[in-house]
C-alpha cells in the first residue's frame, strides 16, 4: 500500500528542477504550455475540491496488475488524501500519514519554503519545473474531446521516463495522467469526478486520534 501512496505522488515529484528553457535543455511546444497554464489557471481559482480517482497498474506486458480508488480534499494548502488502509492529511502547518495495517501515524512538518509534494500542484505548475512538454494532438473519450500531452523529464534518474496527461479541451482540466516507469510497469490516474463547490470545514485535514485507538504517533517534527 505505500507504494500506492508513493506511486500517487510521483506525478507531483516534477516541481524540483529549474524550468527547462533557463537550463538551455531544449524547448517545450508553445501550444502544450498555453494548454496547461489554463488548466493551472482555472484551477487556482477553486477554493476548495473535492475529487475521487482511480488508480490501475500494468506491467511490461501491459496486465492489470492492480487497481485501488481514493478521494482527495483540497482546501487553500490543505488537503486529505485517502485510499484504501491508509490517509494522508495537511492541515497547512502538519502532515500526518496513517497507516492501518501497522496502526501508526507519522507526524511531519510542513515547510512552505521547500518544494513539499502536495495533491494541489498535480493540478498546477506542475509541468513547467521538471519536464520539456508536446501536444500529441487531439483524441475522442465518449463525448469528450481530449488532448494528449506528452512530458519527458530533464532529470534522466527519475524513476519514469514519459508522462502522458489528458486535458478535457471543454472543461480545461485534467482527465488522466499515464506514468511510465523505467520498470516496464505503467501507472494510470483517472479523476472520476471533481466537485469545485464542495464545502469543506477545516476539521477533515486535521488528524483526530481519538479516531483510531491504540494507534502509534511518530513525531518527526
């Protein structure tokens, strides 16, 4: 299961380098830029999401190797991330990992200066720290039109070598991501639904022990 968890936020890991074009790498393609600075834009302007995703793994052979669903609140710098035997909660200053099977809660803290990995910059800049970027073109998904962006890290010790996210062209937002692992494993993340009216209280980011007896709090703060 922490590898569910650690494969969620892979994605995230590509805010750590400076942006391609000031490292002389290459250039991305304007148009996949203007595509994903929309989608970063709109996003922004949600106070508060609430989202359910699906997570399914394959391997080289391209068979299903697993699947898991979850949800994710995002509020501000406050998000909730929650699958099956383990949750995640920010409450903007804490992060608190639990962990059913051991029954344990690691406790972090949350620094803002650092390039902290959070639910909230899949869904923004994202694409422009770590990645050259191209517009593959366009695709039809039922009644939704679809555009297919591909990312190549700069970074060649990433553990992935190819990124593929798609853009819902009407709603500009993200649909689905494709990871490629330099293992041959592929790991896809689809968003089943996002409501960006959701009323949160602060509550649901906060861990509450009282919640989960007996459990064992690791303090690293």
């Amino acid at each position: 299961m922490k590898k569910i968890i650690t494969g969620l936020f892979v994605w995230a890991m590509s805010i750590m380098i400076v942006s391609a074009q000031s490292n002389g790498l290459g250039k991305s393609d304007p148009q996949a830029k203007k595509i994903l600075d929309a989608v970063s834009a709109k996003f922004k302007t949600y106070k508060s999401v609430q989202a359910k995703f699906s997570l399914k793994i394959e391997n080289n052979a391209g068979k299903a190797i697993g699947s898991k669903n979850g949800t994710v609140l995002m509020k501000g710098s406050k998000y909730r991330v929650s699958v099956t035997g383990q949750e995640i909660y920010c409450d903007g200053n804490n992060v608190t990992t639990y962990d059913k099977s051991t029954n344990e809660a690691t406790i972090t803290k949350l620094d803002p200066t650092a390039n902290t990995l959070t639910p909230q910059k899949m869904f923004t800049d994202f694409y422009d720290k770590d990645f050259l970027y191209k517009l593959n073109g366009e695709s039809k998904s039922g009644t939704k039109t679809l555009q297919e962006i591909e990312l190549t890290p700069i970074d060649k010790t990433k553990p992935y070598f190819k990124v593929l996210v798609y853009v819902d062209k009407a709603s500009q937002s993200i649909s689905s991501t494709k990871i490629f692992e330099k293992s041959g494993d592929k790991y896809t993340y689809s968003i089943l639904s996002m409501n960006t009216k959701a009323v949160i209280g602060d509550e649901q980011f906060t861990f509450d022990l009282k919640k989960y007896p007996g459990a064992e709090v690791v303090d690293l703060r």
